[in-house]
C-alpha cells in the first residue's frame, strides 16, 4: 500500500501501548498528534530518534502536541525500551501489521544487500481534526524532533 498523502483523513485505530493499555487514535482529536512509525526497539536509529524527542518532549508539550511511536514489536518489547531510556511518551504495539499496513509504512527495506519486509521510518504530523498536515518520509533520527517542533510552530500560529 502507498504511503498516506497530506490532507487524507488519519485511519483511526486502536492499539496497545507499553502498559498494555489501549489507546484509540481518535481520542486525540482537538489536538496535534506526532505519530511516528519506526523498525525496532533498542536499535541505534531507533534509540537515537525516541532520545531525541524525549529530550525535546517538553517542546512538544508546550505546544500541546501528543507524541505517539509505533512499531511492529510487542507491548512487553515497548515497556523495556521505554523504561531502558526514560521515554515520556505512548509507543504503540502493532504486533499484527495492521496499522503500518493501514500508513504505508511497511514494505520492502534494503540493508547490507539484503532485501527484506519491514517497517520504514516514517512519521505523520495530524491536524486536531484528524487529517494528515505533513508526511515525514525520509526521517533522519538526530534531528526529527527539532524538525517536527518547527513544523508544529508554524502550523499553531
């Protein structure tokens, strides 16, 4: 499936997150949402990009942003890769590729010459009506958050 485009409304869904809680996309409406899809706990991309928004968390905060990560790992997965690094946001456990499936961020990957299925590093930036208002597709982990908090910046003025 292709990616989701700017201005196509955001698939609601409903997953678990670290806790083991589920937490509905839509409960968020009224608010800006970061959800950011990513390959797999504890791995040096990965690690680096939660980091740095958890070391910007009180940017997002301030705006009145809610940070969503998901990835296809499990929930009890989630719990200690938030606990190891002190993350003060909701990951989200799509253990049945349905969610990545429904974003479009999950398809063929390439590394070290292999080719491979998995989930792409991509974020979506959603509209307090539920709308997609920007597409991140090639993220760089060091500096997604900062360009994330400049988006939302402009965006709430």
């Amino acid at each position: 499936m292709e990616m989701l485009k700017v201005g196509t409304q955001a698939p609601d869904f409903t997953l678990s997150d670290q806790a083991g809680e589920s937490r509905t996309l839509s409960t968020y409406r009224g608010k800006w949402v970061l959800l950011y899809f990513y390959p797999k706990d504890n791995t040096p991309g990965c690690t680096i990009e939660a980091c740095t928004i958890r070391d910007q968390f009180k940017d997002f905060t301030k705006i009145g942003a809610v940070v969503l990560g998901g990835s296809t790992d499990s929930s009890e997965s989630h719990k200690k890769f938030a606990s190891a690094y002190e993350l003060p946001f909701t990951l989200l456990a799509d253990i049945h590729k349905e969610v990545v499936g429904q974003y479009g961020v999950f398809g063929e990957k390439k590394f070290l010459g292999k080719t491979y299925m998995g989930t792409k590093r991509a974020s979506f930036l959603i509209d307090p009506k539920g709308k997609i208002a920007k597409v991140y597709e090639k993220v760089k982990p060091g500096k997604h958050a900062e360009e994330v908090i400049a988006d939302l910046e402009v965006l709430t003025q």
